[in-house]
C-alpha cells in the first residue's frame, strides 16, 4: 500500500514541480533567452512549443490535446484494470503526471507548452520540461513492466 501512496505523491510532486518551473520560467526569462544552469550539462533555454515531441505535429493543438485527452484515459483504465501491479502503477501515475502537466500548458497557454531544459553537451537534443521528464521516466518503467512480464510468462511457460 505504501508503494502506491508514495507512486501518488511522486507524480504530484512531478506535477506541481513541473508548473511551477514553468510559471518561474515564463515570469523571469524572456522568450529565447538562455541561462547557464549546471555547466557544461544543462542550460535554460525558454522556448515556446506548439507541437509534440520534437515539434511535430506543430500548430496541431486540438489534435494533441484529443491525443492527450485519449492517453489519459487508456491510463485510468490500466490503473483500475492492473490496480495490483506496483511497477506498472508507478509507471502509469509518472506518464499521467507529465501528460496534465503539458496538457495545462496546451489548454491555458494559448496551445504552447513551456520548454525550458536543455542539454549543453547535447546541442541537438530539443528543449524539455519536467512533465516530459516524467513520461519518459513512466515510459521507461512501462518498457521495464513489459520485460518484466515476458520474462516471467516465458518461465512459467518452459515449467
């Protein structure tokens, strides 16, 4: 039980991190303007982003936030449908934060997502945000989950 309470309290707390940097971003930078943050790891850089993942689907913001709205969902249903895993839950709850972390940002930002984090010694890799930090983070574990269970499937299945 403690497991789930602290999987709660974990993408709460990536949530509200998430619009709070964003508020103090918007507020203190202007737009483009980039700070060094940890040398020679990662700067802030304030940028605005009308699409998805790496821009795409740019200017589509109805489209995302159906696309959003629908992720969602599928994961309020694997939360009620696979309640008893503690590995998938965490998973769920982090890809639920960031994805109403930048649906907020969708809705009540005019369709622009505040990106503000950036590697310096990976000048290509885009722009991202805490709420992007937690899907990825919730993907990975879901990868993890997945594995896991094949793994395990695989096993019982040579006894």
């Amino acid at each position: 039980m403690i497991s789930y309470i602290l999987a709660v309290l974990c993408s709460v707390l990536f949530l509200v991190a998430d619009q709070i940097s964003k508020y103090f971003v918007n507020k203190t930078f202007y737009l483009g303007e980039t700070r060094e943050f940890l040398n020679g790891f990662i700067d802030l850089t304030y940028i605005h982003n009308r699409g998805g993942a790496w821009g795409i689907m740019y200017g589509k913001t109805w489209f995302l936030l159906i696309i959003t709205a629908v992720m969602l969902t599928v994961c309020v249903f694997v939360l009620i449908k696979y309640r008893k895993s503690k590995l998938l839950f965490w998973a769920v709850m982090l890809v639920l934060s960031g994805g109403i972390g930048n649906m907020i940002d969708r809705i009540f930002r005019g369709g622009n997502v505040v990106d503000f984090l950036h590697f310096e010694f990976f000048p290509q890799f885009p722009v991202f945000n805490i709420a992007d930090c937690a899907v990825v983070l919730g993907a990975g574990l879901l990868i993890l989950y997945f594995l896991l269970d094949a793994i395990k499937e695989r096993r019982n299945g040579k006894n």
